[in-house]
C-alpha cells in the first residue's frame, strides 16, 4: 500500500500553489510577514479594494463624460440629484428671501450676488449648485453616448428659445429610450450600460 506524501512531491502542481501572485499567497523568496533578515508583507493582491479606487469609481459615475449608462442608472442619479438641487435651491431662497424684500430689481441682484460669492453660506451653496450643474451634463452626455450619438448636441441646449425645445427633447430621449444593443463607439473598460438598461 502507497503511503501518503506531504511536502512538495505530494502537491500536484497545477494546482495554484503558495507564493503565486494570482493567489495572493506569500511564498519562501517572499514571506508573508517581515522576518529577521528584513522584507515586509506581501500583498500580491493588485486588484483589490482600495479608498482611492472607490472613491474615484463613485466620482467617476456622477462626474464622468465619458463612457455609457442606461435608463435606470440615469434616472436613479438623476432623481437625487435633482432632489438636492431643489434643496439647495430653497435653502438660497430662506436665506436671501428677507433680505430682497422690498428692493428693486437692480438692488435685489445686487444682494443676491453679495450673498453668493461674498459669503461662506452663499459661497457653500453656489459650489453645490454649481457641482449639481456638472452632474446634469455628464449623466446627459453618457446617456447620448449610450444611445451612439455625441454629447456635443448639448451645446444646442444654450441656445435661445430653441435650447428649451431641444433639451425637452433630450429629457424624453434619454429617459425613456433604451440606447444601443451591443458595443458602440462611446464604449470604455467601466461602461455598464447593458447592466442597467
């Protein structure tokens, strides 16, 4: 009867062994922790969490331009972000309201702008309309790309009386049609248009 072997001629050696970078596992060249004779810890593990990644992925879904998302990606994002642009939207009007009351149209615009840009409140809530603002674009421009056509259509939107028309165009277009089936030319390595539309 064969005995059992333990030790390296026993392990079959297709199996992943200690010390592969795939597995993450340390191996004798490379301890797992810092012995006498110096090293450290070896974290063979290049694709695993990080802030840095996460933070950046969570920036990039909200303030990318480039890449693709579908319907329900779009409408989720932009459901809060419109919520806190109307938050902060009011949170201007209660603040400034008093202060305008009674004054003419040019004394009005006057404060207004003081507050804005003069104050730290004023100041707060200007960036946070002003971030609100780039997110509206970027989930506009991807949901475009995701339906193959480019962004720069947008620009049409500042443009007067006709800007109206187009983006009440762009709002059903993008909302409620679904994009392109399969790859197209605005796709990127984080594109997950086919997982949320």
């Amino acid at each position: 009867m064969q005995r059992k072997q333990f030790g390296k001629r026993g392990v079959n050696q297709s199996v992943p062994q200690f010390g592969d970078r795939q597995t993450g596992y340390a191996s004798a060249a490379m301890p797992a922790y810092a012995g006498g004779g110096g090293g450290g810890v070896y974290d063979g593990d290049d694709d695993g969490f990080s802030v840095g990644r996460a933070l950046g992925g969570f920036l990039s879904i909200l303030f990318s331009f480039k890449g693709r998302i579908g319907r329900m990606e779009y409408w989720t994002i932009g459901f809060i972000r419109f919520f806190m642009f109307i938050a902060v939207i009011v949170a201007f009007v209660f603040a400034v309201g008093p202060q305008v009351e009674g004054l003419s149209e040019e004394q009005a615009n006057i404060v207004l702008v003081k507050y804005a840009f003069g104050t730290v409140q004023g100041g707060f809530l200007t960036f946070l309309f002003l971030v609100l603002a780039l997110c509206h674009w970027s989930l506009e421009a991807r949901r475009c790309h995701d339906r193959d056509s480019s962004a720069l259509y947008l620009l049409i939107m500042f443009v007067p009386i006709i800007g109206g028309f187009y983006g009440l165009y762009i709002f059903i277009v993008n909302g409620f049609f679904p994009g392109t089936p399969g790859p197209n030319r605005f796709d990127t390595a984080q594109s997950k248009a086919q997982i949320f539309d």
